[in-house]
C-alpha cells in the first residue's frame, strides 16, 4: 500500500477555547499548531483562520499570515477552507481563493448541501460549478469533501461531464450531527463508490468518538486520514487532546504499525498528481501575499 497521507485541520470554525484550552485562535497560534502537527507527520494542513479571540474568518489577511509562517517553517500542502463557517457567504467563503498570491496548493470543496448541527451548510451546484471555475482559474487542487453520500454521487457526475478532471482527492468527513454518521459501514460505502480505474484517492474525518476508529479503518483499506482539532477535541473518552500534534503522532503510530509509514509533502504531492511546490514566491511582504 501507498505511504499515509495525513492531513491535519488544527482549527475549524466550530469549536472554542471553553471547548478545550489548547485551542489555538489567531494567526500566530494557529500556525504554531500546524507546524507542530507537521513535524509529527502531517503533510496536508487543512487550514482554517480565526482572529486572536477565536472569531472564525475568511480573511485573506490572517491567511497569507498563517500561511507564511507555516511554510516558512515547514513543507506542507495548505489546504485552505472554503466552507468557513456555515453563516459566511459565498463570496466571503472565495476571498483566500481569490486574493492569496501565490494562491494555495489545495482547497477544500464541499461536493452538496447538508444540515450541520442546528443549521444548513449550503453548497448549491451553482456554488460548486463556480468554486470549480475559480480554482480552475488557480490550478489549486481540490479536496472534495463529502459529508454524506449523495455528495460522492455528485462529485462523480462532476468527473463524468468533465468539470472535475483526472483522479481527484476525496475527503469523506463523517459524523456531523445532522449528516451521515461515522460508523464505519457508512465509510465503506463511500469507498465503494469511487470507480476502482479512476486513479482517485481518499481520505476520512471522524467527527469526534469516530476519528479514531475510521482512521484505523481507512489505514487498513489503503486510504488516508484527517484529523485535528476542527473535527476532535479528545484524545480518548474524558481525556481533551493537548494538541493537534498529539492526534497527529497517534496516527502516525497506528500507520508504523501497519506497514503505512507516513508521505512526506514531496511524496503527497506525487501521490495526488500535484505539481511540485514552488518556493520561489515566498519572501514577499505584501499583506495578502505568501
Ligand atoms: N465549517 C463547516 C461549516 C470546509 O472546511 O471546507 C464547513 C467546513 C468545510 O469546515
Ligand atoms: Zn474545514
């Protein structure tokens, strides 16, 4: 099997500081935590931005800053978010995609619309048809999030017409209340979907009590794992993690112990069909530029 893929999401746009004290917020912080997660075998940092008291953003700003110490620190693939939180518009949720120079390797793409908690994360085709347009535009990779499996349905019809082209990176994010559980049969159907020919790849989050069991499983079946403090808290049951870095060493560990000893951001990009990092853009000074 392939070597793991580990993708950390240090900070979503949900949980706080009252959740768990070691909750980073504000550029500075956040990028602390992604480097430490890389350092222990992250090499996708699926990134989120907050201001310093944890208010979630979309500001292109507060991501060139992460972004510029992250990477001057350490080789990772920035995966930025497009979800942001549920209440940010379409247009905020395109800013970093829109404005970053040089723009990011990767960016996630949610592939439809579901309830998440007591709201709507919406994510209309138009939406979707647009977002692929602009990272297009970019040559930013997608990561297709998929939430429940209709979602894998319609990233595949992408694929069939055309609009999502070559083997594609799909993140199949499990357990959201409100979306498809994190049991691990509903991980297999997932994997199932994806046509065996078409040289795609994927990856699992386990929301909560199910990241640590759907990781198990998803490094047995050859796929890879994300984890981090956007989807888990915890480091067992009562236990809060103390740091991204802890959950991203435990699946490094379990990946040893199974024969899937963790890629590098070098061997993640060939292993997703992405053109090598260029590094000659990173000295720059102005705000939104990393
Ligand atoms: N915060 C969620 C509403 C993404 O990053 O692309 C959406 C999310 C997905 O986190
Ligand atoms: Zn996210």
């Amino acid at each position: 099997m392939d070597k793991l893929i580990i993708t950390c999401a240090p900070v979503g746009a949900e949980t706080m500081k009252s959740d768990n004290p070691n909750h980073p917020y504000g550029p500075e912080e956040i990028a602390i935590a992604a480097i430490e997660a890389v350092k222990a075998g992250a090499s996708i940092i699926h990134l989120h931005v907050r201001e310093d008291d944890g208010t979630p953003s979309q500001s292109p700003t507060l991501f060139a800053e992460a972004i510029r110490h992250i990477l001057d620190e350490v080789d990772c693939i920035i995966q930025i978010s497009t979800g942001g939180a549920v209440t940010a518009t379409e247009d905020d949720r395109l800013l970093p995609v829109r404005e970053l120079i040089p723009p990011p390797e990767m960016a996630s793409l949610t592939m439809g619309t579901c309830n998440f908690g007591n709201s709507v994360f919406w994510n209309s085709p138009a939406l979707i048809e647009r977002f692929i347009g602009e990272f297009k535009k970019r040559g930013i990779k997608p990561g297709l999030e998929c939430f429940e499996a209709g979602h894998v349905s319609n990233a595949l019809r992408y694929a069939r017409r055309g609009l999502l082209d070559g083997p594609q990176h799909f993140e199949f994010v499990l357990g959201v209340p409100g979306a498809m559980t994190g049991a691990g049969e509903n991980l297999m159907h997932m994997v199932r979907m994806l046509p065996e020919n078409a040289q795609h790849t994927w990856s699992v989050a386990g929301v909560g009590a199910a990241e640590l069991p759907l990781a198990a499983i998803a490094i047995a079946l050859g796929g890879h794992v994300r984890v981090g403090f956007e989807d888990n808290i915890y480091f067992r049951k009562g236990e809060l993690a103390l740091s991204n870095a802890q959950l991203v060493e435990r699946v490094a560990r379990l990946g040893r112990e199974l024969d899937r000893p963790v890629a590098t951001a070098i061997e993640a990009r060939e292993m997703l069909k992405m053109a090598p990092r260029n590094h000659g853009t990173l000295a720059s000074t102005s705000p939104q530029q990393v």
